[in-house]
C-alpha cells in the first residue's frame, strides 16, 4: 500500500511539473487588428466609439489609428452606427484593416466600420497624415495599442544580369592566287575558217565570189 501511495504522488508531481513547463501564449499566436480614420474636416470633432464583440475598445479621434490583439476565432467589430458592422473570423498571426468612416446624419453623425484589404490597409495606415492614437482615448487597455505601426517591407527582387555579348574571333581573309598573267606566253593560230567579225576575212571572200561569178558568165557567153 505504501508503495502504490507513493507512485500515485510521483505522477501527480510529474503531472504538476509538466504543465508548469507549457510556454506561455506567445504574441505571435495572436491576430493583430488595425482600426484607423482618415483624416478630414468633415465631421473632425466627432469621436465615435469602437467595439468589439460588444466591449468598447476605444474613442477613434481624426487622422489616428490603433492596434487590437485578439485570440484567434470569430469576432465582431462595431461603432456607434448600429447598422454597420464587420464580422471576422481571425487567424493567428494574420493582419486584418478596418477603417472607420463618419456617415452625416440629422443629429450628428456617427461611425460606421468597412472592412480592407491587407494591401490598401498597410498604405492607408503609414500615410504621414496618421498617427497613433491618444492613449487618453483607449478604454480596453488590456488588448489595445497605441504604438507606432510598423510593417516588414518585402526584399527588393535580385536583378537579372544583363546577357553578355559573346565575341566571335575575326577570320583573316586569305589573299586570293587568281594573278592575270603579265604576258602571253604562246599564239595558237587556228587553221579553220576565217571568223565572221574578220573584215579582211569577209572582203577576200567577197572578192572570190564575184570573180567566180564573172567567169561563169563568160563561159556562157562564148559560141559553142
């Protein structure tokens, strides 16, 4: 019996042990909301509230912004302009934008939230015309911040290398062995038929042909 008392509290310690060794929730499980508002003359005295899952958050002044840590899961955001709204379902670690917007109304006017997208989120909220809320603002100030938003710039793309030119060796151009000759070393004389183009040629020719033909004549003429 002492024996098993004594297994049962080496578990138990153990069991104890263990769990006191589980890391805490670190920041990086959580999602990161940013909540921001133009800033315009139009309605810049206003402050409407924001909620979330129907806790107020914060007043949004003009031209300012704040951040929200929140577990990941389903979620709902809000302002004063019950209307409006923007249902999340967060994933941690993700980065999710939320602009609030002042709708005129009879009275005053009132703040409606609108959903972004991370691209236009992440330009709208480094503009020079926004700033970080007032933490005199901030009512949760468990799950809000007020710090300087700040974003990982992506790594330029590397630059492709010109193609480099490849150089052909140049090919020396051979002397050509084609000489005319300087001199006519031999005549060939020809034993054939005078050409045509000869005119001494044509003009003996010429001179036969008559003379064979005046004495063709005279043979005919002569008494038989």
């Amino acid at each position: 019996m002492p024996m098993v008392k004594s297994a049962l509290f080496f578990l138990a310690l153990t069991a104890s042990f263990g769990f006191a060794q589980q890391p805490a929730s670190s920041p990086q499980q959580k999602a990161s909301v940013y909540v921001y508002r133009y800033k315009q003359f139009a309605g810049s005295a206003l402050s409407p509230s924001v909620y979330c899952d129907e806790v107020q958050l914060a007043r949004m002044e003009n031209g300012r912004y704040f951040t929200v840590a929140l577990d990941a899961g389903h979620h709902t955001f809000r302002s004063n302009d019950s209307q409006s709204g923007v249902q999340l379902d967060l994933k941690p670690g993700e980065e999710y934008f939320i602009r609030l917007e002042i709708a005129a109304g009879m009275m005053k006017g009132h703040g409606r939230l609108m959903l972004t997208a991370p691209e236009q989120g992440r330009y709208e909220l480094q503009s020079n015309k926004l700033k970080p809320l007032d933490a005199s603002k901030v009512v949760d100030a468990s799950r809000v911040s007020v710090a300087e938003a700040k974003f990982d710039t992506p790594a330029p793309a590397a630059a492709v290398p010109a193609p480099t030119a490849t150089l052909k060796p140049a090919v020396a151009k051979q002397p050509t062995t084609d000489v005319a000759p300087d001199h006519v070393d031999q005549v060939v004389l020809s034993d054939g038929a005078p050409q045509a183009s000869d005119p001494s040629s044509l003009g003996d020719a010429a001179r036969k042909a008559r003379q064979k033909k005046a004495a063709a004549e005279t043979t005919t003429t002569q008494p038989q």
